[in-house]
C-alpha cells in the first residue's frame, strides 16, 4: 500500500538563475524568501521542503551545513538590511540531497511548521562553507511582480545583510503537507535575557521570560496561569505591579498583549490568571514590573517562575530560577559589579550610567576576572568630589586577573581616557594596549585631577606609540 502524500507547490521549474539561488554548493550563504497565503492554501502541517534542481552534473555532492527556519509574517516584500533568524522556528538543520541531475530535492523537517491557513510565510536558509565542486546545482526561479526573495554568500564569514535581489526571482518550492494534527504541550522553562540596568519611576519593566512550547496547531491549548514568586527582589516597596505580557512566537519583549490582569504590590508566591491560546512552536511570556520612583538605587529586582497551567494541567518549568537579576538605578552609590552575570556586562554599559546618572556617594565597580576588550574614555561625572570619588578594580584585588584591552587607532589611541575627569581611581588590573601604531596604554585629556592608579599593570609592549 504506497502512502498517498499531498503537497503545495509554488512556482514552474522551467527557469534556472545563476543569481538566486536558495542554496550555494560551498559559500556561507543566506537565503530569504517569502510565499504569500494565496499560494499556500489552507491550514496544514508541512512535513517536508523540497527546491527543484534545474541542471547540475554533479550527482554525488551533499550541500552540507544547511539550516532552515520558518515563520509565519504579515510582509509581502523583502526588505534591505541585516537578517535575524528571531521568531523564527528552525525546522530543518543537516545535509540537503544533490543526487539527480534534475527534479526535486527533499528534506523531511526534523520539526513540521504548522501553518495557519491565513499568514504568509518566510523561509530562511542559512548555509555553512564547505567543499567546493565543480558541475553544481542550479535552482530553478520565477519572477515575481514585487521583491520577494533575497540572498547573500561569503567565502570566508557568514553574511550578515542580505539585499533584495534584482529581477525579482523567488526559488520553487514545493511542501508536503498534512492535516494538522492535535496541538499537544512540550515543556516550558523560564529564561533572563535582560540584565540591564532599571531606571526609577519606569513601568513595565521585563524581569524574566517564560517559554512555553507545544507541538501541532489543530485544537490549540491555552494557558490559564503562571505561579511566580519575588525571590531575589531586595526590597518589595521597589515594585508597585506585577504585569504579565505575550508576544507569541517573538522572543522580543513587549508591552502589548496583556494576559490576565495587574498584580498589584507582589509580596512572595503570587499567580496571574488570563486565557491564552497557544501557537505551535515557542511561546514567549513575559513577566514585567513597575519601579516606583522612590525605589531604592542599588537594589536588585527578580523573580521566579514555579508553575504553568496549560490545558488543566499543572506543569514546573524546566528553569524556574534562571541566573541574574536587574538593578535599580538612579543616581550611583556603592558597589556593583562588571563581568558576565554581573550588574554592567561591559564598562561602557557602566559608564554610560555613570555619565547618565552621576552619583548620590563614593561608588566602587569590582570588575570579574576575565579579559574585557574595549576602549574607556572617562569624564567629568555628576556630584563628583573627593568623598564621591569612582573606583574601578578587580573583583578579587589581583592585577593578573582582570585584564582591559584595546587595539589604539589615530581616533581612539588609549585604551583607558581620562577626558577632563577627576576624582576617579582604577586598582589591580592590567591596561594593555594591543595595536602596533598610535597605541598606549593611559591618555590624559584636558583639566585631569585627583587620577590613581594603583597595583595596575600598564602593558604597551610592542606598540609604536609611547
């Protein structure tokens, strides 16, 4: 009994372009293109992707390193610019077939994309090098009355932007499909991408994510609740409102679509309760908090995510208490820290408060080991005095430790600046300039007063700039 496959097909095999092409045989490529609604048809699952092969010889070679993402999209031109894979589902990640002179090449999807019947769609192809070989694979293309396709190839490093391509050529394509099977729930977890700084006085201010993944799309579940708790909040007076925000299959936070309602000055475990269908793939939640404008500089804001309620069920995330908070600022005073999990990531992010904010006392930034590559210019600084001086130093007091880099050029030769400052003092660590001319390790610029350095390591070895 041979199985019956149903499949959509968009575009005639007739005309192969040199130019886009879904697919390179060795370059690092990416390919976008979109297929509207009116194409597509009706809800189904896709099973399986397939590019029609116009003409090669060569029947042997894989094209290896192929990854292939799909999103639903409301766009029906491709756009100029950088491409980002964000929001989209990767369904197919391996080696795509070269093994006939013509006809369809095909990859089953190592997860179906569940259309909705109603969306365009977007497909990525994102390409790794490989092996070169000779008598490649040509696509075959159709013209399309708007740009709906564009590409870009590399020999030696991923592109980044992609530009829509000329003559308006979109690769055919055909999709297996199915009848959507029943949505059934995956697992779900919780995530802290944002561990940047908070301002006094902002609302809706995201703390952590909750991701909820299910599988199919026919009789969609939905979310009913999420239990949380505000473990790792330094004071609950710093948090007025407890907010909970979906974006669906964006894993970009935003304020828009509330689930439930408000939970008004949070104080431990807490649940918020709403309806929310759910899309086949990731779901992304998003658990926001009110600061108040008197809450207290230097404090840290967080929670944790300890239950989901999906179809009745009850269901404990995967991670309930991700790594990493967020900390208030308004004016600086006291400690904080640079490094991975740390309250600044980078010193420019902790400079760029210093500069925003200023200081309300003597601030001091313990710096992770680690090595930090990057330039520092330092200026003058709000309430800054002898009593408010800034100290940046190595978290564990050791020179070798910590180490801040940069390789100098005619615009930026230093690797640390002291740009008309005062009142600021770095200690054990080591300052290297990296360059080979117009590099040093510390420049001064302007009125300079009250600078220490102490217990640090100027290392300008082998720089052509004294």
């Amino acid at each position: 009994n041979r199985q019956i496959k149903d499949y959509v097909t968009i575009g005639t095999v007739t005309t192969a372009s040199s130019y886009v092409q879904p697919l390179h045989y060795y370059q690092n490529h990416v390919w976008e293109g979109i297929y509207l609604s009116s194409e597509l048809g009706s809800s189904n699952d896709f099973n399986a992707l397939a590019f029609y092969k116009a003409s090669g010889a060569n029947t042997t070679n894989s094209i290896n390193g192929v990854s292939i993402y799909m999103k639903h999209t409301t766009a029906s031109t491709a756009i100029t610019g950088n491409y980002s894979t964000s929001g989209y589902s990767l369904v197919y990640q391996g080696s795509f077939p070269n093994d006939a002179t013509s006809g369809w090449m095909e990859v089953n999807l190592t997860t179906p994309f569940s259309y909705d019947g109603t969306s365009n769609i977007s497909v990525i192809v994102v390409q790794t090098a490989g092996a070169y070989f000779a008598s490649y694979p040509y696509w075959a293309n159709n013209t399309t009355s708007t740009n709906r396709s564009r590409t870009a190839a590399h020999w030696s490093t991923p592109p980044a932007s992609l530009s829509p391509v000329a003559n308006n050529d979109l690769p055919a394509i055909r999709l297996e499909v199915s009848p959507p099977l029943a949505m059934s729930y995956v697992s779900s977890t919780t995530t802290q991408s944002n561990l940047t700084t908070i301002t006094q006085g902002l609302t809706n201010q995201e703390i952590i994510g909750v991701e909820v993944v299910t599988l199919n799309s026919a009789n969609p579940l939905s979310v009913s609740s999420f239990t949380f708790n505000t473990t790792g909040t330094t004071s609950l007076s710093d948090v007025t409102n407890a907010t909970v925000y979906y974006s669906g299959n964006s894993t970009s936070f935003a304020a828009a679509n509330m689930f439930g309602s408000p939970v008004a000055n949070p104080n431990g475990t807490f649940t918020v309760t709403g309806t929310q269908a759910l899309t086949s793939g990731i779901n992304h939640f998003w658990l926001a908090y009110d600061i108040p404008g008197t809450a207290t500089v230097g404090n840290h804001v967080d929670a944790q995510c300890t239950q989901v309620v999906v179809a009745s069920s009850n269901y404990t995330p995967t991670i309930t208490n991700p790594i990493g908070d967020r900390v208030i600022v308004g004016a600086l005073s006291g400690e904080y820290t640079i490094g991975s999990g740390g309250d600044y990531s980078t010193f420019a992010s902790a400079v760029s408060d210093l500069t925003t904010y200023g200081v309300a006392g003597w601030v001091k930034f313990r710096v992770f080991d680690g090595t930090y590559t990057e330039s520092v210019t330092l200026g003058a600084y709000t309430n800054a005095s002898a009593a408010n001086n800034v100290t940046f130093e190595s978290y564990n007091q050791d020179s070798s430790l910590v180490t801040l880099q940069f390789s100098g050029n005619s615009t930026i030769p230093a690797t640390v600046t002291f740009n008309n400052a005062s009142y600021y003092n770095f200690r054990w660590m080591t300052i290297k300039a990296m360059g080979t001319t117009y590099s040093t390790g510390v420049s001064f610029i302007g009125t300079v007063s009250d600078i220490r350095l102490s217990n640090c390591i100027i290392d300008i070895t082998g720089t052509g700039f004294s």
